[in-house]
C-alpha cells in the first residue's frame, strides 16, 4: 500500500479563499467539494477512484486538510493510491479515552469466512494482474464447506450464507459488474482490511474448524456403527 503526500499542499486559508457562504448561516470553512468529499468518507463504507472519479482527485488534492478534519474528530484516513480506494477508520489513541464516531458491524461466523475468501481471491487475482472477480454460487460454494455436518436446518442455513453475501454488496466490499447478474468484482478495500499475516492466520483457524467439524462426524458415525451393532 502507498500513501500518497499531497504535491501541492493546500493550507486552511487558501481553501477559505475559495469557499464562501453556501446557504444562509453557514460559517462553514471548506469549498462545497471537499464537504461532498468528507461526507461521502465518513458515511463509507468506502471511495473508490473508479466509482467516484469526481471526488477521487479531490482527495488527493486536499489529502492533508482531509486528514487534518478527520483527526479532530479522533478518525484516520487509510489510503492507497494505487489502487484507488481509501476509507476512514478509527484512529488508535493509545490510552487516551475517545468517543466512538464510526458505527461497527459485528461480523458472524460466516461473514468472516466470506471476507477471508474474498480476500484470497483478490491476492490470487493480484498475482495474474487479473481483477478479482467471483459469483454468486462461487460464495455460496465455498460456505457450504462450513456448514456443520450435522446439521438438519439446510434452508436455514442458505438463508445465512445469501445474507452474508448481501452483507458484502451492501458494504461495497464486492460490486456488481455491468451486464452481469450473477458476477461481482471484488473491492481493493479488502487488502487494506486484512493483512497477509491476518489471512494466513485466519486461514489456520477456519483449516482447524473444519478438520473438528470431519472429526465429530467421524465419531458419530462410528458410534453409530457400534450401536447397529450392538
């Protein structure tokens, strides 16, 4: 990831310059762009320079004013100019206690495993210089390995894999591709997100969860075995 330091840095007074008053009142400081641009940051989840190529230049004009308004509010702006997407997280304050402004999405087990393939799929895709592309019935494929083996409620479980699907267009992290129904691109958002050393432990945990989940079906058919018998 590559952090991009604004090559010609716009101070305070020199934006003030070119803002003026937008509506009766407004004692606001910044030009119209760049509150379009900060709120399209703080209401996320994500701006991509491909999907919002107005405001993507505005960015990187304004990069270090941006990140001046955002500190204010104890957030930090993670960006990646190479492939063109930023968004906005929390800042880490130490032990300084700070209120929350970011709302957070508790994940189940089944978007984690979701978001952990997606995110495979973008490193394996980074390799060919290929973008990562997956469908519909890849997702729901690859979660069909987690459902337990024992369980009864099939329909049930569909239900959640579709809706940790839903959950991944609804937080941009895939984008439906033109023409297509059923293909989706997966976001550049996500290597920001997760780590090579997160996947690779992830990996490990969701590798050990299944392997538990074979052992217990093992056992159960073996005790079911010994009970015909007996």
């Amino acid at each position: 990831m590559q952090e991009q330091d604004d090559n010609t840095p716009e101070s305070l007074s020199d934006a003030t310059e070119e803002a003026k008053a937008l509506y009766p009142g407004d004692t606001g400081e910044l030009p119209l762009e760049v509150r379009r641009l900060l709120i399209q940051l703080l209401s996320g989840p994500s701006l991509d320079g491909r999907r919002h190529g107005v405001l993507w230049p505005i960015l990187l004009r304004y990069q270090n004013m941006i990140r001046s308004r955002l500190a204010d509010l104890f957030l930090e702006l993670v960006l990646d100019t190479d492939d063109q997407v930023a968004f906005v997280r929390q800042a880490d304050t130490g032990d300084l206690e700070t209120p929350i402004l970011l709302r957070r999405t508790r994940l189940t087990f089944l978007d984690s495993v979701l978001l952990l393939y997606l995110r495979q799929q973008l490193a394996e895709a980074d390799l060919r210089g290929e973008r990562a592309v997956v469908s519909v019935g890849e997702m729901m494929e690859q979660l069909s390995l987690y459902e337990p083996a024992l369980n009864t409620d099939h329909a049930g479980f569909e239900k959640r894999s579709s809706s940790s699907i839903e959950k991944a267009k609804k937080n941009s992290l895939i984008s439906a591709i033109r023409g297509s129904d059923n293909r989706f691109e997966v976001s550049p958002t996500l290597k920001l997100l997760f780590s090579a050393e997160q996947v690779a432990a992830l990996s490990g945990v969701y590798k050990e969860s299944l392997a538990s989940d074979k052992r217990v079906q093992e056992k159960v058919q073996v005790d079911e075995q010994r009970d015909d018998q007996g």
